[in-house]
C-alpha cells in the first residue's frame, strides 16, 4: 500500500551551521490492510516519517509511492483525497464548528443522526450526545481522540497514521482506542508509539534508529529485539 524508496530528509541544524539527515536513505513497504506500529529512540525521525507520508513535509529526496502511483509532488489534500488521513499528538480544536459540521465536510456529504452514528458509533460515542456538540475545551482529550477518529472514518480513506495516539489522554479511553484499532481489519494503519498495549496489538513493527538501518517485521519477529537492552552499534538493538 505505502512504499518508500530511498527517502530522506534533511534540515539545517541552527546550532552547526550544518545540514542534518533526520531520515536517511529509508526503503520499505507498509504492509497493506494491516496495522504497524513505527516505535524507536526520540530523534530517529518516527513522527517526521509520517508527515512525510502525509505531504505535511516534503521529502528531500527519494519516493513515496500509493500502490504504484508516486505521490512525492502532491500536496496535503490531494493526498487526503486518494484516502491518507493523518491525526496528531493533539486533535485540532475547531471553535464555532460541530461535529455534525465536521463529518459532513469529511465525508462530503450531509450527515443525519443515523449517518453519524454509523461514525461515531464505531468509537464508542453516542451520535445524540456528540453530533451538535462543538469541538472545544469542554471535551475531553479522549472525546476528542474519538472524534477524531470518526472523522477520520467518515472520509473513508484506506491509510489512517496516527502520531502517539495516547499522548493526553485517560487509561480508559486508551483502552478503547487499542480496541478500535484492533476492529479496523479492513484498513492500513499506521500509528507513532513507544505504549506497550499498542505494540502488542499491531501486525508489524518498525523500529527507527537514527544510527542504524530501520528494520520491519511481524510482531513476534520484532518484540525480541525490542526487548534487547543492546546497543546496535555493538549489533544489538537500541530500548529506549
């Protein structure tokens, strides 16, 4: 589904004066309809990644393919409108709008009480405590993570990234969350975490590491190596 070859990025360090590789020379699939969790040290690029997926940044060199369609030169929207739809640490608070207004401009439609049930039904809210609601600080982090993810639903795109989901949120609602992801069989999910339930949940792990080369595989494949206290310098594996 999403294929990189040989993608960089590099930013100019203000402290050196010099250019730096946040990704370096990175080539991999993200297996399709299936759910990989990109976990590693901070710095190793994980939150950079997925905004380079998503067009929010561009990449230095490289290519970022959608199926076999190159996707590198297209532009945040254009992007959303082929089905990538990417939610950050913090949801976007909208003043003034619902989440009535919200699902409609996601899914491009007008949205009635059962269209937004179907939505917000699939992550545990209730369409007539929720639909007319606006989408400010009187929400929780966790009702807002949920909301977030009808949205994200109501666009009907195949790609969800997430970039760590749980930050802010209570232990009850992260529950919930690992278990709507767990649900979405059907979609290609891509999340940003260091929570030890979302590995444990996820059918592929990434694992960056700003001074080695990235390694992906099945989950019981990867969770030995992540639970290695070694250095991959000495050729083991980095746990932090």
């Amino acid at each position: 589904m999403i294929k990189l070859k040989n993608v960089s990025y590099k930013v100019m360090d203000k402290e050196t004066g010099k250019e730096k590789y946040i990704v370096k020379d990175l080539s991999l699939d993200f297996p399709k309809n299936k759910f990989t969790i990109i976990t590693g040290h901070n710095g190793s690029g994980k939150s950079t990644l997925i905004k380079l997926i998503m067009g929010v940044i561009q990449t230095t060199s490289g290519e970022i393919l959608l199926g076999e369609k190159k996707i590198n030169s297209l532009s945040v929207d254009e992007r959303a409108n082929l089905g990538i739809t990417i939610a950050f640490q913090q949801p976007v608070k909208f003043k003034g709008l619902t989440v009535r207004d919200l699902l409609n401009l996601a899914s491009k439609s007008t949205t009635n009480i059962p269209d937004a049930c179907e939505f917000l039904a699939k992550v545990g809210l209730c369409a007539k405590d929720y639909v007319d609601r606006e989408l400010d600080d009187r929400l929780s982090g966790g009702e807002l993570k949920r909301i977030e993810l009808a949205i994200a639903l109501a666009k009907g795109g195949d790609v969800l990234l997430f970039d760590e989901p749980e930050a802010g949120i209570d232990l009850w609602s992260f529950d919930s969350l690992v278990d709507i992801f767990k649900k979405l069989k059907n979609k290609t999910i891509i999340i940003v975490s260091h929570q030890k339930k979302l590995i444990d949940s996820a059918d592929y792990i990434l694992l960056l590491d700003s001074t080695n080369d990235a390694i992906i595989g099945k989950k019981k494949e990867m969770l030995p190596l992540l639970n290695s206290p070694k250095c991959r310098k000495l050729g083991g594996l980095i746990n932090d």
